[in-house]
C-alpha cells in the first residue's frame, strides 16, 4: 500500500515537472522570494491583497484570451471592448436604468462585439491578427461615438451607483477585495470549461490541427466563434468592474490592455500559434506579471524601465516556447 502512494506520489511529481506551467510557477515563486528580499513591506498583508485587486482585471481578460490563442488565434481588440462595455454600463446607469440591467448591457455589448469580431475570422477568412487590428478601432470609435468623446462620472447620489459601487469597491468581510473574488470565480469557469468540457476538448483539438478536427466533426468554425464571445464577455466582465472601482470612464480607458492581456496568457505557457496551454499556467502568469509590477513599483522602478522589463520577459517566454517546440520536433 505504501509503495504505491509512493509510486503514484512519484509519478504526479514527475507529470507536474514536465507540465508546460512548471517552469512559469517556479519562476513566480523566485519572484515571490525576490520580493521579500528586496523589500520588507512587500510581505504584509494589505501590500499581497493589493496585489490581488490589481491583477483581478486583467486575469478576467487573460481568461478568455486563453481560449483564442489556443485556437490559434488572437485578440486585439479585448483593450476597446474594455471601455465599450464600461461606457454602456456607465451611459445606462447615467440614464437611470436599474444598475443590475445596466450592467446586463455592458456585458452584452461585449458579446456581440465578441461574436462580431469571430464571424468575421470564420465567414470572411481573414487572419484574426486582422480583424481585431480593425476593430480595436471600430469598437473604440464607437464607445467615442456613443459618449461624444465626454468621460462619464457616476455620482453616489445617483440610484443604484453606491450599490454598483460594491462590485468593484467592496471587500469580503473588509478584506478581500470583490474584484479579486471575481477574478477566483471567472478562473475556476475557464478551469472547468477548458479541462472538463467538450468545449475545452474541441478548442485543443482545432487549436492543434484544424483539418484533423473538422476530418472527426468538429465544427471549427462554430468552436473559434465561441472563442471570442467568450473573449469579448470576460473583456466586459472586467470593463464593468472598472467603471464600478473608479466610477469613471471614457473613451480612451483600456487602451494597451491587450498586450498585457496576450503577455500574461503566453508568459502562463500558452503556445503562440496555438493547440497547448492552460488556465492554471494563465493564472500563473497573470500572478507573475502582477507581482513583477509591483516589486518595481516598491522599490521606486520608473514606470519607463517597467514597460523595458515587460516586454523582455514576454520575448523570453515565447523565446522559451519555440526552443521546446523544436526540443520536441528533434525527439
């Protein structure tokens, strides 16, 4: 009995060292020790809480951005679909319409900006890169349109804004933050629905080898489409609890989300060109960029070298990516 709780414990040991994640996961635990090396206050409590308020957002986006780069796809356009669906949810609220429906039009908007941006990758043929270059600004354009380019403020005196207000505000037992429990409980969806559904399993399989996955019946075109709806709802999922922390939006917000977005889901092991990766490594990168950002932030980095850092480390993980792919091209 024992030696095989052994050999089982042995052999779990051995997957998790060879999974795509382990080597993300052992480099945000040095960062974590880095951290409290470097500076004392990184360790206290409401410093890591902070933490998990920050990284809330962009993780939201990060988890439906896992879906289209394992499709083999990407998605450029999550920044405007951000301050889209804020702007709705802001203009509905500013209106006077009920908060819980205002923010019911925020997140449709991001759906049908979602399902607009996949239609046109599936029926038109044109490379995704594309289509959501465009509509970054077509969606951008129009949350300026919709709002003539003013910024919306939302007032406590207003109905509803103060219970809105908790959504993005509000902490559990005044100590978690909302934002970051949002954040927990849209992860543990992606987990399911990616490892555990047909879903999860037909986004691999179209991800790998598109032709292979239509030859079984597989609806390709029907599995990139979910992608992005699924891509534009988190989008708005994170713009409504933005719009509900600062109770401020406008037209620009958002902007260069996408990169930190794509950063986060390829630094968690996700393959650029699609067919391998995980939600967990998603939320393991997603933790890395955060406590990178704030170790600078601690020790005074300015904002300038921050962006210099970045952008090294996402080079090195897709660097990192495209040596074991050719690892196991040689094998």
């Amino acid at each position: 009995m024992t030696s095989t709780i052994a050999i089982r414990t042995a052999t779990s040991a051995r997957s998790f060292l060879h999974a795509r994640e382990a080597g993300v996961l052992a480099a945000l635990v040095l960062l974590f020790v880095l951290g409290a090396v470097l500076s004392p206050s990184f360790l206290q409590g409401g410093n890591l809480l902070s933490v998990g308020q920050q990284i809330a957002q962009i993780g939201i986006m990060a988890v439906g951005a896992t879906f289209v780069i394992i499709n083999g796809e990407i998605d450029l356009s999550v920044g405007s679909i951000y301050a889209l669906a804020a702007i709705s949810t802001g203009m509905a609220i500013a209106a006077g319409v009920a908060w819980p429906v205002a923010v019911l039009i925020g997140l449709g908007a991001g759906v049908i900006a979602g399902l607009l941006n996949g239609l046109a990758v599936v029926l038109l043929g044109v490379p995704s890169f594309i289509v959501t270059l465009g509509s970054l600004s077509v969606f951008r354009g129009v949350a300026l349109l919709i709002s003539d380019g003013a910024p919306i403020s939302l007032s406590s005196d207003q109905p509803g804004v103060a219970e809105f207000g908790l959504l993005g505000q509000g902490r559990l037992f005044g100590i978690i933050p909302m934002q970051f429990l949002f954040f927990l409980f849209v992860a543990a969806i992606g987990v399911v629905l990616l490892s555990r559904s047909r879903l999860g399993f037909n986004t691999y399989a179209v991800g790998g080898n598109q032709e292979a996955a239509r030859l079984v019946g597989i609806n390709v075109k029907a599995v990139k489409v979910s992608a992005f709806v699924l891509s534009g709802l988190t989008a708005a999922i994170a713009g409504v609890l933005g719009l509900s922390f600062l109770s401020y939006v406008q037209g620009v917000t958002g902007t260069g989300l996408e990169l930190t977005v794509i950063s986060a889901v390829i630094i968690g092991g996700a393959a650029l060109f699609g067919g391998s990766g995980t939600m967990w490594g998603t939320v393991i990168g997603v933790a890395f960029i955060g406590l990178l950002q704030n170790i600078l932030n601690i020790n005074g980095i300015s904002s300038f070298w921050q962006t210099v850092i970045t952008g090294l480390v996402i080079v090195a993980a897709v660097a990192a990516d495209t040596w074991q792919r050719r690892r196991k091209t040689k094998a």
